[in-house]
C-alpha cells in the first residue's frame, strides 16, 4: 500500500499498531492520524457501540481517528490517500479529534 516507505507526504505508518488495550490498522506517530479500514462487522449495533468506546478512548489521548469501507482501498485508492493527506497538521497546530466516516456516494 502507499502508507509504506514514507510514501504519503513524508509520513511514517505503522501497520497494526497497538495503542494500550486497542489495535489500530494504521498509525502515524508524527501526525497523531489512525486510519481504520472497517469491513461488515463494523456496522452491525455491536460494532458501531465498541468503535464509539475505542474511539473515544483514543481521542482522549489526541489521536484522530478517520474510517474507511474497505472496498474503497480496492475501488478508488487516490480517493483513500488525498482523505488521508488532508488530515495531516502542520506542527504547532491543535489536532482534530472528531470520528470521520466516509462514504463515497453510489450512482
């Protein structure tokens, strides 16, 4: 994928990276960016209630959390990657906390 190598604006990923008692698909330690990759499980009422408790969790240590259906990874990678590139800050500037989900519209 293009988070390997540094190859998205110069950044770091760790892939499946633990952060206390939670894994998070991607990490970027410089930007404090997780980017998760969420499947069917992820949208029944028992996923969604766990990814609010973990989310919350990880916002409360200023990690920002952005979702992505992993068909989009396979369907429109440069969709992916430019959501990505727009949640990097600049250093000095406050993070951003909130819960992205993205969902591209189907024609």
């Amino acid at each position: 994928m293009q988070l390997k190598q540094k190859q998205l604006g110069g950044r770091k990923f760790r892939r499946q990276h633990s952060i206390g008692n939670y894994i998070v698909d991607f990490y970027c330690p410089e930007e404090k960016l997780a980017v998760e990759l969420d499947g069917e499980d992820h949208f029944w009422a028992e996923g969604l209630h766990y990814d609010k408790k973990r989310t919350l969790h990880l916002n409360n240590l200023g990690i920002t959390i952005i979702r992505f259906e992993n068909k989009w990874v396979f369907e429109d990678i440069n969709y992916v990657l430019s959501e990505i590139g727009k949640h990097f800050q600049k250093k000095n500037n406050k993070q951003k906390l909130e819960v992205f989900a993205y969902c591209k519209p189907h024609f």
